[in-house]
C-alpha cells in the first residue's frame, strides 16, 4: 500500500491548479486529503469565492466517507435522497453531491486520499483533480 506523501500531495495541487489554468477555468480552491480525511494539502487561488475551500473539502471528505466519488454520490442522491441526507448528517466534515471529488487509488486499487475541487463547472472541477491525480501515477476513481 502508497502513502499520500506531503511532497506527492503538494505536487498534485500543483498540477491540478496547473491544468485549471491552462484550460481557463474560473479561480479553484483545491483539497488534497489522506485515506483518513485529514488534510495534506490545500489551496484557494485568487478571486475565488469565500466558500469555495469548504465544498472542495465536502466534496474530499464525502467521497472517502463513502468510499465513492463524489459523482457516484451524485447518483445516489437522486435515486436514494432520504440515505444522502442521512448520510450528509453524519458526516462532519460534509458531504458535497456533485462531480470534483475524486477518490485517490494506489497501484493495489487501495484508496489512500481523495481530492477535492470547486470553482468551475462540477464537471471541470473534476477533470482538474483526474488530470493531476493521473499525472502522480494514481489512478483517480470518479464514482
């Protein structure tokens, strides 16, 4: 089983802001955390909006909560709302239903973090942390 490094985790911020640049997304807000939920990383660019670091965290901690992408949640809610929002209750630290949380696997499929987007479109926000995921040698897991 891989660790979810601070070097790693600070390399695939910084890829995934990179990407987001490159393909004129909105300003991110990006969190990077470990298979335990705690953060390893973090960022919020410039002029993006005050909330933003909060649904990328919602969106991290949501998908290792639940052991699926935030897309999948997605899914879910709109086939079981009542379990969702029960869901969402339990979960401290939040619980975002929408694309951009992105579950982080190691070679073994083992999930050792996830990361969490906002900014853009949900879509675009989960295409930045899949680019930058990848790019580390993961395999990033949608849902």
């Amino acid at each position: 089983m891989s660790t979810l490094t601070l070097a790693v985790a600070q390399k695939m911020l910084a890829d995934a802001l990179a990407h987001s640049r490159s393909h004129k997304f909105n300003p991110m807000a990006i969190v990077i955390t470990d298979a335990r939920g705690a953060i390893r990383a973090a960022a919020s660019e410039d002029n993006t909006s005050v909330i933003r670091w909060k649904i990328a965290f919602g969106k991290a901690s949501g998908a290792i909560a639940l052991g699926v992408g935030s897309r999948k949640i997605g899914v879910m809610a709109a086939e079981r709302p009542h379990f969702v929002a029960a869901a969402s209750q339990l979960a401290g630290d939040g619980l975002i239903p929408v694309a951009g949380g992105v579950l982080i696997r190691d070679a073994d499929k083992v999930i050792i973090g996830a990361m969490g987007v906002s900014g853009d479109t949900s879509d675009n926000d989960e295409a930045a942390a899949v680019a930058a995921i990848q790019a580390a040698g993961f395999t990033a897991d949608v849902g």
